[in-house]
C-alpha cells in the first residue's frame, strides 16, 4: 500500500485529493498537512511513501519544505502540485530534487499515474515539461534573467513584483527585514536592473506576478 502524504494550506484542496486517492487501488492517505512546518514534523514522526506538496502556503513553503525534505534524506518520493504553471516554477524543483511536478487542473487519472510513476523510481514529467528541461540542458544563450537568481531570489523577485514591501516579504517568508534588502540587491545586480520600477516592470512583463 503506498502512504501519502498531502500537504496543502486549503482544506477543501485536501479533502478532494484525499477522495481523488481514497478511490485509487494500492493507495492511501496517510495524514495530511496545512503547511511546511507540519508536513516536516509528520515526515519526520511517520513513514510515507509519497509526498503531495503545494508551493503556495503559509509558515514554510513547498521550496524550502521540499529542500528540508531532500536535506534530510527522507525516502518518500515528493510530488509537486500547485497552481503555477509549469513554466514558472517546475524546471527549478525537479532540479532540486521533486519526483515530478503537475498543476491543479490535473484530471484525477493523471493524479494516480503520477503517483504509481513516482513509486517506480521514475520523474513525472508532461510533455511541457520535458520540452522546457530540454531547454534548460541546452544552451543558456538568451536564458531569461530570473533563470540566474536561486530559488529563494526568484521568491523575493516574484513578492517584489507584485507590489509588496520589503517588511510584508520578510514577515511572509519568516526572514528579516535586512536579509530581504540583501535578496533584492542582489536580484537587481544579477538581473542587472537599477530600481524597483523596473524589477516590476520585467515580473509583469514576463508574467510572473504572485496571484
């Protein structure tokens, strides 16, 4: 029986994935999780097989709970499943280290695959997906600039972007005030832009906006 794990700050999100499963031949849900900081304590106390992490939540996010987990040489599989496009954040977790990655509007078939694939030592990856690694493995001629950032500077970028301050960033990603400062520096230097107005302008012109 595989055991999973679903992580995600919306309980009406959970209670879907966890029918979507309930129905599923040689699964089961074995706890759930409304952000970072519980699915780390439940990985670390239980068994899973599989992980199904959002990006988007509360305390800690599915990037840095996806690096704990990696960190921690967990042996559960992590399967991403978030409301981003692909093209905005999946390249950057299967790189560092997600099983696979698959958005919302998945059909619930696709879900069960994912998982089953996973188990067997293998990457879900769409057919999107693959074309964008590709991309990735080629040559970075004319790679966008977020492409240079880390993961956590492309966080800051995309909060940036969106019009929030500096002091919101820092409360939402449980950071200081000056680390954030840093972030931003050093995202302008690496992107090679000169203020604020136009960090924004390049995370709305290439749609990268936080919902």
């Amino acid at each position: 029986m595989i055991r999973v794990l679903i992580v995600d700050d919306h309980a009406v999100v959970r209670h879907g994935l966890r029918r979507i499963l309930g129905e599923a031949k040689g699964i089961e849900v074995g706890a759930e999780a409304a952000n970072g900081v519980e699915a780390l304590r439940k990985i670390s106390n239980e068994k899973f097989d599989v992980v199904l992490l959002d990006i988007s939540m509360p305390e800690k996010n599915g990037l840095d709970t996806l690096k704990q987990i990696i960190e921690g040489n967990s042996a559960a599989k992590v399967l991403i499943m978030s409301m981003y496009p692909e093209d905005q954040y999946a390249v950057r977790l299967m790189k560092s280290g997600a099983s696979g990655y698959m958005t919302k509007d998945a059909a619930p078939e696709q879900l069960v695959d994912a998982i089953h694939k996973v188990i067997a030592g293998k990457k879900y990856i769409t057919p999107n997906l693959a074309e964008l690694l590709l991309q990735e493995c080629g040559n970075d001629t004319g790679k966008p600039a977020h492409e240079l950032l880390s993961n956590r500077e492309y966080q800051v970028l995309r909060l940036l972007g969106s019009g929030k301050k500096v002091s919101e960033i820092a409360q939402t990603l449980s950071l200081s005030v000056k680390t954030i400062s840093t972030y931003r520096a050093h995202i302008l230097e690496k992107m090679k832009l000169k203020n604020n107005a136009e960090l924004i302008f390049y995370v709305m012109g290439n749609d990268l906006k936080e919902p």
